[in-house]
C-alpha cells in the first residue's frame, strides 16, 4: 500500500486562490451584472482566507502544548477513557521542551492508570521508571504518592455539612476539623467551603480594602522528618494546579523555608498573566506543615499591588495557630 501523504493547509492555498479566481472572474465575464458583487465576494475572501487559515492552523496545534496535553490527560481519565489518557501522557512526555514537573506528573499517572487497570507488571514498570527518570523530582513524586490524582484536583468532601466548618469568637476564626485558628483583627470572615484535595477553603477580607486572602486548611498526618520533603513538593504541585494560569511561574528566589510560630513552613511568589486586560498577577502563598494539619495561605493581586499584599499578609500569617 502506498504512503498516504499529508499536507500541510497552507500548502493549499494558491490552488484554493486560483479557484476562487476561477469561480467569480469566469462568471463575472459571462454575465456583467454581477461583476461588482463577485468582485466584493472575492475581495472579502481575499482579505478573510489568511486569517481563517492561521485560525485552522492554531486549532490543529491545539494539543501541542504541555497545558492542554495534560488537561486532556486528566479530563480523559475522569471519563475513565483510560488508553487515550495514557496516550496523551506518552505524548506529553515526549513533546520537546516538555517542563520536567509536567512530565514527572505525566510518568506519575501513566503508572497509576496501570493500577486502575489492574496491570501490576506494567504499574511496576512504570514506576520503577518514574523513580529513575525524574529523580530530580523526587519531593514532587512523594507528594503525588502520597496524595492521589482525585485527591489533588477533584477534592474529596469531609462528611460534615459547610455549616459546621467553622466559627469565630473573640475576634478569631476557628476551624472546627483542624483546630487552626487566626486573628481577625482589620479583617472579616468572608466564607468557607469544602474545597479540593479533600479540605477547606475559607476566605477573609481585608476592612475598608478588596484585599482577599484564602486559607486552604486539612487535618493530616505527617512524620516531622516528612515534612521538609511534602513542602518542596508542595510547591511543584502548585504548578500542576495554576495549569489553566497563563506562563505561570514561580520566582524562583523567592521560595525559602521558614518557620512560623515554631511551625515548619514555606513561602513563594509566583507570576502569572497577561490576563484579559493585559494585567500582570503576582500569588502570594506560605504553606505551614505540622504533623497533624497543611495550610496554604495565598493571594492574588495585580503586580504592581504585591509590595502592599506582602506586609498585611505577613501579619495575618503572624497570628495563625496551627495545631
């Protein structure tokens, strides 16, 4: 059987030209009244057919990005579409300049699709190969065998209804299932819902501001000599999570471990945008890890606002009581 060759779409475009040439002009010769509107049509097709070339053209490349790989990914899996979400993660292992953080999370799920599927050779396999190629992974991968796929993006909802999440007394917030509490002094309760990775989110508003700081909030447990590991990762899992985040991206000297109340913890900064407007974002998070409760503190302003969020949110954080 002979080679069925493709070509690319804009290898057609004299030839669709030339037909449209020939099917206006030809007519238009025959018939004079209709000269002005054939001539229209093909300058309007003339001026519309690059464009509508480039839109086709970005449509094919839809899938060439690591985002959208991953995505697809993780969406066919949710339909239990098991090979094509494998598939998609083999491709997005091999797409050239494929971030290591996306393919350790691509490796990772491949393996965890082979113990869906029962196949314990292959699983074996595939996470012997996880360990060997993406050593320099490693806090990512522990975070990822420690919490599930569904665990991580989907969320699995605690059994108390969100009316009994929390209450606030003395001028501070409590969180019933953690025991975590925090001053609302210049600051008011928002909200709190049962949110993703199986926790809660709570929301607190700045007094006389729009400033808004989210705290994500889980009872645990976690070996101290743990922790230090499950935070770094933390961070790269972060990643994962802001992959609908346009060029999302870490500072990178901005990650350091702390301690906070005599808690271990980590802080970063990260950049994100252009968004709609053209504005630039700036994330503000801090994660403080005990043995028995995970907290994320973040925000989000525009960039320019940053060096405003960074002294209010650091003072918030100052007050935490993380048991």
């Amino acid at each position: 059987m002979a080679d069925i060759i493709a070509f690319p779409f804009n290898s057609y475009v004299p030839a669709i030209y030339f037909l449209i040439v020939a099917a206006f002009i030809l007519p238009g010769m025959l018939f004079p009244r209709m000269r002005r509107s054939l001539a229209c049509i093909l300058i309007a097709g003339i001026v519309l057919f690059p464009a509508l070339s480039k839109l086709i053209s970005a449509q094919e490349n839809t899938l060439s990005t690591p985002v959208a790989l991953i995505s697809a990914g993780m969406n066919a899996e949710d339909t239990a579409n098991l090979d094509e979400a494998a598939r998609l993660y083999r491709q997005a292992i091999n797409t050239p300049a494929m971030p290591r953080v996306f393919a350790a999370f691509a490796q990772f799920s491949i393996s965890q699709i082979s113990l869906r599927k029962g196949d314990m050779a292959t699983a074996t396999l595939e996470l012997d190969k996880l360990a060997k190629d993406y050593e320099d992974c490693s806090d990512l991968v522990r975070t990822l065998v420690s919490e599930s796929h569904t665990d991580i993006f989907n969320g699995i909802h605690p059994q108390y209804s969100s009316n009994d999440i929390s209450y606030v007394q003395n001028g501070r917030y409590h969180h019933i299932s953690t025991g975590f509490e925090v001053s609302l002094q210049n600051w008011y309760f928002g909200t709190n819902f049962h949110s993703s990775g199986g926790g809660d989110t709570v929301y607190l508003r700045q007094l006389n501001s729009d400033t808004q700081i989210a705290i994500w909030l889980k009872p645990d447990h976690l070996s101290a000599d743990e922790i230090p590991n499950r935070l770094r990762g933390a961070i790269l899992q972060k990643l994962l999570q802001r992959l609908t985040f346009e060029n999302y991206r870490v500072r990178p000297e901005s990650a350091r471990m702390l301690t906070i109340g005599g808690k271990q913890a980590l802080s970063a900064v990260s950049d994100y945008g252009p968004g709609p407007q053209g504005i630039h974002m700036a994330e503000y998070l801090t994660w403080i890890y005990t043995e028995k409760t995970r907290v994320l503190f973040f925000a989000r302003v525009p960039e320019p606002r940053f060096q405003n969020l960074k002294p209010v949110f650091d003072q918030i954080i100052a007050t935490a009581s993380v048991p």
